[in-house]
C-alpha cells in the first residue's frame, strides 16, 4: 500500500477538537478557561449547540488555541 492511500480525513469540528486536545494534552477546562467561558458552554460550542455571534468567535478562538484550521470550524463568515 502506497503511503497515504486509504486515509481516513476528519472534516467534523467537534471530532478535530477532540484530537487535537488528546494529542496535544489539553483538557477541556483549559480550552474553557482560554476563551472565558464554563467548560461545559465551550462544549456545547465544540458541539455545535450554539450557532452565531459570540458562539462563533469562541469557535474560531478555539480552532486557533487549538491549531485547528479555521475553515474546519464551519463558520460562513469571519468574526
């Protein structure tokens, strides 16, 4: 098998979030206390709960603490 064949890509942000918080050793209550918020609003936010406004900024915020691409956080327009 050549490299790179039959890779899975994850385009989901909740499930990007997820990794990348286990790869890089990070709890939720420390993405919670980044952005401002309770850790579970900021779940509710990865989750995709709360759409709009102030929701998508902490999104975008997140996507960024997190080294996520920004386009992976599903927002139409930049806060």
């Amino acid at each position: 098998m050549k490299r790179g064949e039959n890779q899975m890509y994850i385009t989901n942000f909740a499930e990007l979030a997820e990794v990348m918080m286990k790869r890089k050793h990070i709890k939720l209550k420390e993405v919670a206390e980044y952005i401002g918020t309770s850790a579970v609003y900021a779940r509710h936010v990865i989750d995709g709960f709360y759409k709009g406004g102030k929701a998508d900024s902490y999104k975008l915020e997140i996507a960024d603490f997190l080294g996520i691409d920004r386009k992976y956080a599903n927002i139409k327009e930049e806060v």
